[in-house]
C-alpha cells in the first residue's frame, strides 16, 4: 500500500491525543508499527524532578501503538512543528520521526511523531508494572503529581476505546499499593 506523503500529519501515542495544543484540520485513530506506548521515560521536568524522577510515556521499539493522528494544514506546519519541538524536546529524550502510520480509514500516511532515546540517560526502560507504579506514586513535577499523569492517561485511552493492558496493570498497582497505605 502506498504512502501518501503530501500531506502533514503528527502522531500522538500519550497526551497529545487529547491535548494536542494546535490546530488541525483533521483528527483520526492510527496505528504506528514496529513502536509500543510504554512508561519509560524518566520525567525530570512535568512529572518529576532529577532527584525523584516521575515516568511519563514514550513510544519504545516493540510491536504496535494506537494512537491518533492529526493532519494540520500546509500553512501552519513550521508554526506546529515549533510547538512540538518545544514541548517535546525539553531534555531531548525523544527523537523526532517521520514514520508511515495506518489510518483508520486505511490509509497509510507520513507523520512526525518523537521516539524515545533509548541510549538517554532518562530512558528507564521496560519496567514491571510494579516497579512503574512504586516510581509514579511518589513523584511530582511542575504539572503536577505523576499519579494524575497516568490516570488521566488511562481514562483518556478508555473514552478512545484503546486498551493498554499494561498501563492498567500500573494503574491496578498503584490504586491497590495506596488502598493498603489507607488500611495501614
């Protein structure tokens, strides 16, 4: 199938999918190959800080990722490329991409989205649900606690109709580690 490349889409795979922060002409679900949606990056700045680093999403080599894609109009792609070079390059932990993501319409088109870094000092890497949810539960950055982060995360895939199995195995973790710090 043939890739259209005339257009200009960005792929967002964790908050960008609800809170894009641009404008577009077009929003639709689209799956990215050969990447998965995964907490494993250290956040040093939103979610955490250097001394207790939070985790927030990135897309990580393995498998498949649902996710959404937007396509912004010619006239405002260097304005959205800024943007996201701004918000997603903090610490440069995510590399920018141009990569063939499938539409839900079938659609196969060319869309920037940031991978992460896996050579980084902030790449945590594949951690166990459990081991996520230790790191999340106490971390807070200038956004705000790491725990609102990910719930929020996960009740915004759910409206989406996406399923993350492991993300809601964090999400169990860390509801039941602080059930048992209320009982005890």
């Amino acid at each position: 199938m043939a890739v259209d490349m005339d257009e200009f889409w960005v792929f967002g795979y964790g908050s960008l999918m609800w809170n894009p922060g641009f404008r577009f002409e077009e929003k639709l679900t689209a799956r990215a190959f050969g990447y998965r949606r995964s907490l494993c990056v250290r956040s040093w700045v939103h979610r955490g800080t250097e001394t207790r680093p939070g985790l927030v999403l990135g897309l990580d080599y393995g498998g498949s990722c649902l996710g959404t894609a937007f396509r912004v109009a010619p006239a405002q792609k260097a304005e959205v490329i800024d943007y996201l070079r701004e918000r997603e390059l903090v610490t440069h932990v995510y590399r920018e991409r141009i990569m063939p993501v499938q539409l839900s319409n079938g659609r196969r088109v060319l869309a920037v989205t940031y991978v992460v870094d896996r050579c980084h000092v902030q790449y945590a890497g594949a951690l166990s649900a459990e081991e996520a949810a230790a790191v999340v539960a106490v971390a807070t950055g200038k956004s705000g606690p790491n725990r609102e982060y990910v719930l929020n995360t996960l009740e915004h895939l759910r409206e989406m109709g996406i399923r993350d199995h492991w993300l809601e195995e964090v999400v169990a973790r860390l509801t039941a580690g602080e059930a048992a710090s209320v009982r005890a």
